[in-house]
C-alpha cells in the first residue's frame, strides 16, 4: 500500500510542476463555464426547469472529463518508456499492480480536482431554483466514474505505446468505440442491440446519473470496466518484463 501511495504522489506531484496539469484543469474550467452558461442556462431570459439545466450541465462535463482523462493519463507510462526511466521501473522491487494502481489514483485524483472546481455551477442552480442535493450528488458521482473508467482507458493505451501522442491517439480511439457502440446498437436487432447498448460507456449510463437516478449496474459497469483496463495494463507490463 505504501508503494501506491508513494507512487500517486509522485505523479501528483509531477502534474502540479508541468505545464499538462494546469492547462488541463484551465482548458477543462474554461469549456465547463462556457458549456454552462451558453447551453445549460440557455439564451437570457428563456425559462427553463431546473432539473432541465442540471442534465444539460452534466451532459457537458462528461465529454470534458472524459477528454481530459485521455489527455492526462497518457503520459503516465509512455513518458516513462520515452525518458528511458520504464527500465528502472521493471526492475525494481515494486509490483506492476501496485505501479498501476498509484499511477491510476494520481489521474483520478486529477480529474476529481477539476470536476470538484466545478461545483458552484450547480450550486447556482440549487439557491436560483429547485434542485434536489441527491440530483447533484447523484450527477457528479457518473460524471467521476466516466472518469475512472476513461483514466483506466488512459493508462492501458499509455501502456501499449512508446509515444505519448500514440498514446492519446489510442486511447481516444478506444474511447471513441466504447461511446459510439449506441449507434451500432440502432443497426441491429434484439439481443444484440441490448447487449451493445449494455457495453456502451456513455449514452444509456450517464443518463440516469444525469437525470439522478442511481442504478447499482450503472455503477458495477464502471467498476468491471475500470478493473478490466487497470488489469490488462497489469499483465502488459509484466509482459515487457519478459521480453
């Protein structure tokens, strides 16, 4: 536990010293405020429900997040390959799992920073209307497990590539299927289109998070998917060890 704990603050530490961390967290706060006020709040003067406002303003922080995720996690491991520094690493006494794990908590600990910036937004809406807390609740913990699941995403792809560019690349792609599968799921037929539909990141499962509604699979589908993708970047570094 200690050596995932050393290793998340390390690389905490490394997002507050570069230039990455603060324009993603800028570039991410800047897209957020806007989203809101130009798409949640609506055109000055239209009268629109609340709860109508905090589904749109969680319907725009997930692409954001999920953007982000990709941008920050893909450093993690291909930076290492790039600066030579990936060798220290496989030789050390420090397990790949517990290497993953502590790079995987820095990332998330990341994007929980940034979304939490994003509060007052809400906030807003809760003292100008009538928003439930449970709502608001509700929206951020989808929008931190799109988050995970993305960060996991990141680290896998991150693993894959030698290049930090190739990285991204990679994992927005592998990110772009996972979200684009509702759209296949329209071409065909039951069960099939269930099962898609199932897989898909985005479209059915941040719906009922968006509209505060908290379905215990919605949640067991992030936490397989972040499992699945912390796992196989496990067994790809110990893959690397071998070769």
């Amino acid at each position: 536990m200690s050596h995932i704990l050393l290793i998340a603050g390390r690389e905490m530490r490394a997002y507050f010293r570069s230039p990455l961390g603060w324009v993603a967290a800028s570039a991410a706060l800047f897209i957020d405020g806007v989203w809101f006020i130009a798409k949640a709040l609506g055109e000055p003067g239209a009268k629109r429900l609340s709860a109508t406002v905090l589904n749109q303003f969680f319907n725009g922080i997930t692409g954001v997040t999920m953007i982000i995720g990709i941008a920050l996690s893909m450093r993690l491991i291909a930076q290492e390959e790039e600066q030579g520094t990936l060798v220290l690493l496989k030789t050390s006494p420090i397990r790949d799992w517990d290497l993953v794990l502590g790079k995987f908590l820095a990332v998330f600990g990341m994007i929980a920073i940034i979304t939490g910036l994003t509060v007052y937004m809400p906030a807003l809406i809760f003292v100008n209307g009538k928003v439930s807390v449970g709502h608001i609740a509700t929206g951020y913990l989808g929008v931190l497990l799109l988050g995970a699941a993305t960060a996991s995403v990141g680290i896998f792809a991150s693993a894959l590539a030698k290049r930090q560019v190739v990285a991204a690349i990679l994992g927005a792609v592998i990110m772009g299927a996972l979200v684009l599968l509702w759209l296949l799921a329209k071409m065909t037929e039951p069960p099939v289109t269930d099962f898609l539909n199932g897989l898909a990141i985005h479209h059915l499962r941040q719906r009922d998070f968006m509209t505060g509604v908290l379905r215990l699979e919605n949640v067991v589908y992030y936490l397989i998917v972040c499992f699945f993708f912390l796992l196989a970047t496990t067994k790809t570094l110990e893959a690397r060890r071998w070769q």
